[in-house]
C-alpha cells in the first residue's frame, strides 16, 4: 500500500508505469493513488555531465510535478484540490473501468489537459476522516463536490479495501459544505473505503477515497 507521506489527504499520490503502460512491480498501490507517470527506464541526469535510464516511483513524481508547474503557470488561482481534479480528470484510464488502486485515475496525459488548462474544474474531496484513520462510533464526514459542470454527488461506503460493493451514504447537488454523521457501530471491526462521487455534465465521474479502519466499540462498564 500507499505509505506516508504519500497516502495523506494533503498529496498527489503517483505510481509507475513502464513503455507498454503497464503496471510497474515496485509501484505503490492503494486508495488514495491519484494518477499514474512512466518511471521504468527514465533517462535521468548523474554525475559527471551524463545521462542515465532509472526507475522508481522518483522517476514518475517529476512528470506529474512538471504538469501540476504547467497547469500553475496558465492558471496560478487554482487551488491544490483544483490541480489535482485537472490532473485526474484528464488521465487516461487504465486497467479496470474508472479509479482503480492500481493505477488510480489513469495515466497523465498532457494531450489532453492541454484543452483544459485555462479552465476552473471542479473539486470533489473528501476532507475528513483522514486517509487510514480510525473509526469508532460516529464518524464525522466533511466533504466538498462543487464547480462548474458539476450535477450531483454521491457518497457511499464499501466493506474492505476493494470492495465490491457500495452502500449509498448520502447524495444531492453539488456543495461546497458536505458534513454529516456516518455511524459505524453496527459494522464489525475491518477495514472500509469512504468514496466521494461527483457527476459531471459531461458524463464524467471524479473520485476520491479514504481507507477507514472501522474499530470495535470500546467496552463500557455499567457497574463494579
């Protein structure tokens, strides 16, 4: 899985691929993976004036830095969250349909965040609880899924950290201002992913997730 500070709310998370957009076998992989950038064989700068191919996730990071430089450069009102929702709004999907821990959103893809980089998308974050915390209880759940040719939002939940599955939460307009109760008392102890949904004009579906590990509830005693 993603460690930190990678896996925090506040990060661009970027995994690796290699020249056949393949998964590379060091990648990080996890929920909160935002997009993908080649890092397999990257021809790199080392000592003594010369170049080198390397790979990592290392190599990968400075491709999707440049891009969020560029997106800055046309547009510097953006807001991280803003940077981050062209970043994965406009990378190519890969492997399974839609976000994926695998490769996240897709690959970046310059081509076409260049038709969007003057643009103000939308946000959809999840603002709390924090990416692998812990639950007991109520969890208090503050959101946003706002911005222009946003239709509607959607949050659910789904057991483990890919679930299969997904119970509806909460839905409406899009709002800057989500905050509700989500009560995970009834839910055993494990793991759960927290997904935001914002639906776009376009048919476009923007995402973010959180892994919540959902704890038992602590014993109380009612006498001694």
């Amino acid at each position: 899985g993603l460690s930190y500070p990678a896996a925090n709310n506040n990060t661009i998370a970027v995994g690796a691929t290699d020249r056949l957009n393949r998964l590379a076998g060091f990648s990080s992989t996890g929920v909160a993976l935002d997009v993908v950038a080649p890092g397999v064989n990257v021809l790199t700068t080392q000592l003594n004036n010369t170049y080198t191919p390397r790979s990592g996730t290392s190599l990968a990071a400075p491709h999707v830095s440049g891009l969020a430089a560029l997106i800055l450069s046309r547009n510097p009102n953006l807001t991280p969250e803003q940077v981050r929702s062209l970043l994965t709004s406009t990378a190519q999907d890969l492997g399974p349909p839609g976000f994926d821990t695998f490769f996240g959103a897709g690959l970046i893809n310059a081509g076409t965040l260049a038709t969007r980089i003057s643009t103000f998308p939308p946000v959809v974050t999840i603002l709390t609880p924090e990416n692998e915390g812990g639950a007991i209880g109520d969890v208090a759940i503050l959101a946003a899924a706002s911005g222009a040719g946003l239709l509607s939002y959607r949050i659910s939940y789904g057991i483990g950290p890919q679930p299969e599955s997904w119970t509806l939460l909460r839905s409406g307009s899009p709002n800057k201002d989500i905050q509700f109760a989500w009560s995970v008392s009834g839910i055993q102890d494990t793991v759960a992913v927290l997904r935001l949904e914002g639906v776009g004009s376009d048919g476009l579906i923007l995402e973010d997730r959180v892994l919540v590990h959902i704890e038992p509830t602590k014993p109380t005693l009612s006498a001694l």
